[in-house]
C-alpha cells in the first residue's frame, strides 16, 4: 500500500532544477472540471424547478406532478444543460488560468490568490 502510493505521487508530480516539487499541469481538468459541475447542478435541479413552475400555475385541485411523472419533471433539460455546462466550463477555465497567473509557486497559494482567481477569473 505504502509502495503504491509514493508511485502515484511520483507520477503525479514534476521536479524543477531547483529540487522542487511541483504538481503536473492538466490543460483540460478545470474545463471538464467545470462542464461536470454545471452538468450536475441541472440534472439535480432541473425536477424542483419544473415542480416549482407548475405549482405557480397549477389550478386549485390538480396535481402539480402528474404530467408525466418523473421524466415528465425532465421536459426541457437540453437547453440548460448545454448552456450551463458551457459556462460553468468557462468559469473554471477563467478561475484556473488566473490562480496559475497569480500563484505559480509550490505550496498553497495565499488567500487574496484565492480570491482574485474567483472574482476576477469567472468573468467570461
């Protein structure tokens, strides 16, 4: 177990001239990264906000879910789904890109690191 888990970190990580150790860059981890999340956030949110919707119109007496049940709740995912991994993609891009501007040193990065690469870098 111990053996395996130094070849991970060995593979994992790059060393500079100076002995350092730094982490691999992954061009697409963040946009994939990102695509995912938004991806998530519709798939899990897209059944309350349709059951949201069709409470606010629904009439006295009819049931808000019975248009077609739970694939029913689905009706109309696409386009958010493909705009919101889109942008969320974009997001991530922008953070990581910034934080790699900022910070590209070993270690953890200081706070307003952090806080520049969120303000500034998920603006697309």
């Amino acid at each position: 177990m111990e053996r395996n888990s130094e070849m991970v970190m060995r593979n994992s990580v790059s060393r500079r001239k100076s002995g350092t150790q730094v982490p691999n860059f992954c061009p697409h981890c963040a946009p994939i990264s990102g695509a995912m999340a938004g991806a998530v956030g519709i798939i899990i949110g897209q059944p309350f906000d349709t059951l949201k919707v069709r409470l606010q119109i629904a009439r006295l007496g009819t049931p808000a879910a019975q248009h077609g049940g739970l694939l029913g709740m689905y009706r109309g995912i696409i386009p958010p789904l493909l705009t919101s991994t889109f942008v969320s993609s974009l997001c991530f891009l922008g953070f990581d890109a910034v934080y790699r501007a900022l910070h590209a040193g070993p270690g953890p990065a200081p706070l307003h690191v952090h806080w520049l690469a969120g303000s500034v870098g998920v603006i697309p």
